[in-house]
C-alpha cells in the first residue's frame, strides 16, 4: 500500500472514531436562570385542528423542583421553547395534575420539530402571560 493511501486511510479511520467519540446532542444552548431544561416523552399531533401536544418532565434532577413550581405557578401560560433548531417557538404550558413533575407543551402543528427523548429549553413565561 502507498504512503500517500495509507495516510488517508489513517486521517479517516481517525475521524470516524472522533465523531463516534461525541457525546448526543442536546438542547442547543445550556439552561440559565430563566430556562428550564426538558426532555420530552410523548408527542402528538393533531392535524385537523392543526396542534402539536408534547408530554414533557424535566432533563436534570436538580431542576425537578423548579419545573415542579413553574407548571403550578404558569399553568395555562404562554411561553417560549428552544429547540434543536435554536429558534424560540411560542407555546402554551400546561400541568398534568394527574402526572407529578409532568407538563404539555401546546403549540401548532409544523412550528417545531420535537421528537420522543428530544431535549429542549423551556424559557419561564413572563408577567401577565396566562
């Protein structure tokens, strides 16, 4: 074998393995102290009355009692969430009474892209946002 192949067989052996190194991606941006982190559990979509309904519970223990006061505090509310795609997406958030540290994310059908185990950041909804 060639110099010359030998060592673009080495330089792509040594890429792959780099890539398979990576850990998965998560939400695009790392939470701050107006953003929760969530991991989705179920999405459904309705196309009829154009609705994308996503069942959520938070990412990292240590905001699990945050989310918890959140979904109290703001149900009903409407928010903002960042996806994969880095946009912020309008959504209304709602608890799951039923379903402790559980809540639905609303938003209309084909704004985002949320998929089972996806991760997104969940801003805090403002003053006045219910």
């Amino acid at each position: 074998m060639r110099t010359g192949t030998r060592l673009s067989l080495l330089a792509l052996a040594t890429m792959i393995g780099s890539a398979a190194a990576q850990p998965p991606s998560g939400p695009p941006h790392a939470p701050s102290a107006s953003t929760i982190a969530c991991r989705v559990l179920e999405v459904h979509t309705e196309a009829t009355l154009g609705v994308t309904v996503v069942v959520f519970h938070h990412r990292d223990d240590v905001d699990r009692d945050r989310l918890g006061a959140l979904l109290r505090a703001h149900d009903g509310a409407t928010t903002r969430f960042q996806a994969s795609d880095g946009a912020a997406h309008p959504a209304t958030v709602m608890r799951l009474k039923s379903c402790f540290g559980r809540g639905l994310l609303l938003f209309p059908a084909g704004a985002a892209r949320l998929a089972e185990k996806d991760e997104f950041l969940l801003s805090e909804p403002t003053a006045g946002a219910h």
